[in-house]
C-alpha cells in the first residue's frame, strides 16, 4: 500500500465541497466523503484501477457521477492532485 499525500489544493477542493454540501444535507455530505477516502484507498493498494487521467502522468477516480478526484502516483505513494465536480472545466 502507497502513502497518500494530499496537496494543499485538493484538501482544500474537498473541504469546500463537503461544506458545500452540508449546508442542504449533513447525511450526504459524510457519505461523500466516505466515498471519496475509500476509492483513495483503493488506488494506494491499486494505484491503476481508476481511469487514465487527462492529463498526462495522471488518473482519475470518478465518485458517484458528480466528483473526479485527480491523482498521480509513485512506487511509494498516491498524491492526490485535485478534487473538482464532473461539471468543472478540466484541465484548463
């Protein structure tokens, strides 16, 4: 299992939309998150079970339709780029 390290930026990305979500439904919002951390789990055991990212050297895990968490990976550990909504423009 690879280390997951997290960039300011994708901390951040999921911060504000768990709180996003929260304002209209705490249950879901927790749910999401859930979700989110378990599929980053499942990639620091198997790094290559998500897509191919659109951006090269990159990989994409799609939680529920809405949410793409973007990530990168080493012989040591995942790093976790981004996390945006399906409807965000990516990569700009």
């Amino acid at each position: 299992m690879r280390e997951v390290v997290w960039r300011a930026n994708a901390r951040d990305n999921l911060i504000e939309i768990i709180r996003f979500i929260s304002s209209e439904n705490i249950a879901a919002a927790k749910r999401l998150q859930r979700q989110i951390q378990g599929a980053i789990h499942s990639a620091s055991v198997h790094p290559c079970l998500y897509r191919i990212g659109r951006v090269d050297g990159t990989r994409e895990i799609v939680v529920l339709p809405n949410y793409i968490v973007v990530y990168r990976f080493t012989t040591s550990q995942i790093e976790v780029l981004s996390v945006l909504h399906a409807r965000q423009q990516y990569p700009r």
